[in-house]
C-alpha cells in the first residue's frame, strides 16, 4: 500500500536507499549530510533494510569502501556533502572510470573558506567533471523518487556509471515535506536487483592496470559515450517510473509555464520552487515569464535546452554556485549550448543563495524583469549580475568590478 | 579485440601474448652465460615473477608488467629489456 509520512529530504534519501535494497552503505559523517546516514544506520539497526554498513576513517575512505563493493557487486549508497565530497574528489574518478554504479545523495553546502554550513551548490559543481551523473532535486519527493531513479539510470548495461542525487542542505535536506512512499513491491519490480560482480574469485583480475597513452583515449571515450547514453536513461527511466508511480518528473529537464514564454528562468535545486512562485507572480501581472528546471546537470540536456529557448526572446539563469572570473556554471552551460545551435538572445545569470542566502520570489522576479529588458533591446549576449550583493561591504580592492558585465 | 567496460586485465597472460596491445613496452631477457644467480632480480620485482631454477633464473611472463627494475638492478648487465616489436 502506498504510504505518505512526512520527511526531510535527508529522511526521503534514507527511505529511498531502503526501498532500493542497497546492501552496502560506507559513509562518514559531515553537516548537513550526516541525518541520511543515521536514518539508514537505525534502519539497518531495526531489521528494516539487510544491508552491511562500514564505519570509516574519512570521506576519501567511504567512497574507496564504495568502490570495492559495488566491484564485489552490491548495490551501493553513500552520502556526503561540500568538504566531504571534496574529500572523494580522487575517489570519484575511480568510481566512474572503473564504471561503478554506486549512488550518493549529495547535500549540497557552501565550500570553505570562509567556513559556511549553508545551502550552496558549488561543492557539486566542482565535481563536474569527474565522470558522475548529477541529479538535482526541487523537493524531499523528488528527492525519493530521484535516488531511485538514480539506481535505474546508474545500472543500466549502457551506462555503468555512478551518479549523486544532489538537494540543499537545509532547506530540503532537515525540512520535513509530505512523501508518498511507494508500494516495496512494485519498486522491486522497478529496479531488480543488481548482479555485476566484477570481482570474482573464479576469473581473477588485475583491475586498474597501468594503461599506457595506446589504450587510455579509448577508455575515456567509452566513459564519454556512457555519458551520452545515460541523457537516454533518463528520460526513458523517468517515463518509466511515472507510468508505475504517477510521478513523471520530465528526465532531464521540466517546462512550467514555459511554451509562450518571452522571458525563460533557468534554475536547479530548491531555488526551482522559488522560481515556479516568480513565474506565477509574472503571470498574474501580465508577463510571459516561464521556467526551465534543470534536473540533470551531467549529462547536460544541451538540445532540449535549445528547443525549448528556441522561441524565447531572453533567458535568466540562476546559479547557486560561481565559476570565479566566469559566471555561474548553469550560465556557462546554457550559452554554450545556445552558441553552438546559432540562437542568439540574451542571456541574464544572477549568481544567487551563495552560501545559504535567501533567495525570495521577489528576486527572481526582479532578475526576470532585467531579462524583460534585456529581450525589448534585442542585443544578444551575456550579462552576470550578483544578486543583493551588498556594495557597501565589498572591498577596495573588488569595488571596479562591481557593476562590469 | 574489444575493450571491456571496466578497465582491467581478465586474463593472466597478457603481456607474453601481446604487450603492444597491452600497451607495454618491453619484456625482459635473460642472459644465461652471464648470470650469477645473485637473486637480486628476484628480491626487487615487485609482482614475483622471477623464478628460480637449479641453472639459471627466469621470468614469468604472464606475471610480468615489463617495469624493467629486474634490468635496472642485475649488476652483472644480464638482463636487458627487448622492446616489443610494432610498440608505438
């Protein structure tokens, strides 16, 4: 029977790590990731979930534990967060190079220094490039329904890559929302179970060898094109799960109020929510504004990006996070991906909720009514702004750049 | 050949059978006439596959990895390092 409770999103990534059957979780703990690991700890503790659990030394040693079991073929689940996951950051590779599917849920918080505990999603984003999915949920259900998804894409024969579920700390990860938890039966029916033992005692290996440059670009490749298949299982996996659990969370990437709409805010994690709030407040007060939530950010749904922006006449993007000397890595991507289809608008990205701050409806709106303005001139092009930045505290030495597109 | 998914070598063997593919570069020769059966191959190879005999001592080549340090540390020069024919 269907069962809705209310649950944190760091509970809902707990609930979700049992429905899926891990039997193996190594994780350490670190704020404010640390709640998925004791809610899975206590359900090992009670009988709920047969799974084995390792105490570790560190982050680094958590996802190496990761690593030998999911070769030694258990389905695996960790979960960290910005200094931890920095932490994983060589481990990473190995898991996506050796093509394990393991899944984290990553909740996501401000990296140091300066030391900050807050919502942020740059730990995430300095991960990018090592070969995982990145997942990003708008609230503690998609979180659910995300972790298991992740475990589908993940697993996939043309995939066999790890992926992590990233939230916001705080504002999902300890705010309870209603879940509805799914039938276990027809989740089992959902995902299998998982049976890739790489290690075998039988056929002995020597995994990892010394690969010299003749073989080394051909194994990257095959990483690549994993990658490209796994935008596939998205869609395909996130279709799937809707027609047995009446959840379709649209793959890769969802449209709200987006098909007439002259000014588009593209956004991730829990600032999407915000952002629906702005669209509607747009709306009633007579503007075509409408929103793009980015669900996957690796791999990056470059073509749907293109076709749903195609007829906008402007885009606002925001970023919890910064590429220094850049802009936001959602903006990055969004204007690479319009450059290379020949569409040229212009784009907004506000650099926004760094390290926890508040990130109102009202702002989002005030970012759109720039992207207004941006699409009445018609000048393609780039702009970043960051949002409530407060002039009067900046430094000296900052102070000339403040203002400079 | 194709590559499987998860990088690795599945079978013992590789480096006797083809060290071009494998991506090694050489395979080492003993010289028989030269070695005195020191053993200080046999003490600094790192994946134990020098073997000993009551003649001479040898290599496993299907335990080799074709690091070359048998070669660097024979102080007798019996050991060279052959490059694999065709290596790019």
């Amino acid at each position: 029977m269907p069962e809705k409770l209310s649950l944190t999103g760091n509970q809902a990534a707990a609930e979700a790590a049992r429905l899926a059957r891990v039997e193996l979780f190594p994780a350490f703990p670190i704020t404010p990731s640390y709640p998925v690991m004791t809610s899975v700890i206590r359900m090992i503790e009670d009988g709920r979930l047969e799974a084995r659990f390792i105490r570790v030394e560190s982050d680094h040693s958590a996802l190496a534990a990761a690593v030998g079991g999911s070769l030694a073929g258990a389905r695996t689940f960790s979960t960290t967060n910005s200094q931890g996951l920095a932490m994983m950051h060589e481990v990473l590779h190995y898991a996506s190079g050796l093509r394990l599917p393991i899944v984290m849920a990553v909740v996501n918080r401000a990296l140091s220094a300066p030391h900050n505990r807050f919502a942020d999603q740059g730990d995430a984003i300095a991960q990018e490039t090592t070969g995982w999915l990145q997942l990003f949920c708008e609230s503690n259900q998609e979180v659910l329904d995300t972790v298991l998804q992740a475990f589908k894409i993940a697993e996939d024969g043309r995939v066999l890559l790890p992926a992590m579920v990233n939230y916001d700390g705080y504002i999902l990860g300890d705010t309870p929302q209603e879940v509805d938890l799914p039938d276990p039966a027809r989740v089992d029916g959902f995902l299998g179970s998982y049976n890739r033992a790489v290690l075998d005692v039988e056929h002995p290996a020597s995994l990892n060898p010394p690969t010299g440059p003749g073989l080394y670009t051909e194994f990257k490749f095959q990483q690549h094109a994993a990658m490209r298949w796994a935008l596939e299982a998205v869609e395909e996996v996130s279709a799937q799960y809707g027609r047995l659990f009446g959840r379709d969370w649209d793959g890769a990437m969802e449209g709200y109020r987006a098909d007439d709409a002259d000014v588009l805010l593209v956004a991730m994690g829990s600032m999407v929510a915000v952002g629906r709030r702005a669209v509607d407040g747009l709306r009633a007060a007579g503007h075509r504004v409408g929103l793009l939530k980015v669900r996957c950010f690796r791999p990056f749904p470059q073509e749907e990006l293109v076709r749903r922006a195609r007829e906008a006449k402007a885009l606002a993007v925001v970023d919890r996070n910064v590429v220094y000397g850049l802009g936001g890595a959602l903006y990055r991507e969004v204007m690479m991906s319009l450059a290379a289809s020949g569409v040229a608008i212009p784009v907004v990205d506000a650099i926004a909720g760094l390290g926890g701050r508040d990130v109102t409806a009202g702002d989002l709106e005030s970012l759109a009514h720039r992207a207004l303005e941006l699409a009445a001139a018609g000048k393609p092009g780039g702009e970043v702004m960051w949002l409530k930045l407060n002039d009067d505290i900046v430094g000296e030495e900052a102070l000339p750049w403040i203002g400079l597109r | 050949m194709r590559l499987p998914v998860t990088p690795g070598s599945y079978e013992p063997g590789s480096m006797a059978r083809g060290g071009k593919k494998q991506g090694l570069p050489a395979v080492p020769r003993v010289d028989a006439g030269r070695c005195t059966q020191c053993l200080a191959c046999w003490i600094f190879c790192p994946d134990s596959a020098v073997v000993v005999s009551d003649s001479a001592v040898g290599v496993v080549l299907e335990h080799c990895k074709g690091c070359g340090i048998c070669a660097t540390e024979c102080p007798e020069g019996a050991i060279r390092m052959e490059e694999v024919s065709g290596h790019a």
